[in-house]
C-alpha cells in the first residue's frame, strides 16, 4: 500500500469511528467483523455499479478508473470444471472485471447470497433470494462412475441393495448428497454406504476411474 503499518491502524479506526462499529479483529492473521465484511461486499457492490455504468457511459468523469471492480460468485466445482469458466470469461475481459471465486456445493452456493458473502451464485435453488433475481441457465447431467473392475467387483449381481451397502462411494465433501439421492432413487432404501471424501474435482473423477469407488460425475466431464 506503500504506508506504514500505523499508517494503516490510524486509517481503519477511523473508518471505524466514522460508520460507529468495529470492523476489523486484531490478530495474526486479522479478520473482518460481520460489520467490517458487510461493509466489503457493500463496497464491491458499488464498484461493480460504477463499473457498469462506465462502461455504458465512458464520457461520465472517473467511468475510467484504473481500479478494476471485483465480482465476486460462488460457483460448484463441476461448473468450474466444465461450463463456468468459459461462459465468464468474455464478460469479465469486456467489463474489465476481476473474477473472485468462492468454490462451494450447488445446494448450498445460494446461502452464500443470504450471508453477504458473495455478489451472484451458480445454484441449484429455483427460488431467488429475497432481493435478487434467478436465471435459469440450464441443466448438468450427472452420470453413476465407475471403472470396469470395479464394476465387476461390487455390482456382477446388479445394482442390489446389499452391492449399493457395500460397494464405497466418494462423496464430494460433507454437503455432497449426489451419491445418497442416486442409491435412494435405485434401491427405494436409506443406505450409507463407504465414502471416500475427495473434494477436488479431477480427483474425484480419477477417484471414479482408477477403481477406488464409484461417484456422480458430470456427463460433460466423463464423455
């Protein structure tokens, strides 16, 4: 920032006094209060405002600012893996945007929204967040993955209740329920299987491939 570090202390009390609150919590590494986060995405919020309209209007005074507005999503690893990235890319080159993106499960990105965290989401919720808008974008297919001996392994017999008991799954992280829904829907039973957790998005596909278990892959990513 080329200032002193108590440069930077007197600047956030401040900033601190001015808005009435705390902002920051003082430690190795410092944090955002939940003030001092709002005030953040609040700030980003503007910036991408101011962004737009400069790139509507490049006469208005300061539409060309040298500092780049950041937006800020929360997106699911597949989408990441596939679809996202190359949808993203000529909206942010040609509104000269920064890209921040919040990796997080699809049933659980919209969340993101309600707590302030992020500015837009890529979610599987059709319902807007109070305030926002929702676009349908399209829809991902997912196929059951696994390698042919470990086909051979677990599921000679079919996909019976007892193989689905036995045969280990991966499972995203906590929140992934795709493994659950997909036994549920082909046994009409509650089953919890052995999991793996691999949450990296190759990984997990190589997971599903080398014969460690079998996963919900993108059609898109396996094809």
């Amino acid at each position: 920032l080329n200032v002193t570090p108590s440069a930077v202390s007197q600047r956030v009390k401040l900033l601190e006094e001015r808005v009435g609150a705390l902002l920051v919590k003082r430690g190795q590494p410092c944090e955002a209060t939940a003030s001092g986060a709002l005030l953040c995405r609040h700030t980003e919020r503007v910036q991408l405002l101011e962004a737009e309209l400069g790139g509507r209007m490049p006469a208005l005074p300061g539409a060309q600012s040298e500092r780049r507005a950041k937006l800020r999503i929360a997106v699911n690893d597949d989408s990441m893996s596939t679809w996202f990235i190359d949808a993203a890319a000529d909206f942010c080159i040609e509104r000269e945007l920064l890209l921040d993106v919040v990796v997080d499960d699809q049933d659980h990105t919209a969340q993101r929204i309600r707590e302030g965290d992020v500015q837009g989401a890529i979610t599987t919720q059709a319902e807007p967040v109070p305030g926002w808008r929702s676009m349908k974008l399209g829809r991902m297919r997912y196929r059951a993955v696994c390698s042919p001996a470990y086909f051979a392994r677990y599921f000679a017999d079919g996909l019976t209740r007892d193989a689905l008991r036995r045969a280990p799954c991966v499972n995203f992280n906590e929140k992934d329920e795709l493994q659950k829904r997909f036994i549920k829907r082909m046994s009409r039973a509650e089953i919890e299987p052995p999991a793996h957790v691999v949450p990296h998005g190759e990984g997990f596909v190589r997971a599903c491939t080398s014969g460690l278990a079998w996963g919900m892959c993108p059609q898109r990513l396996v094809a």
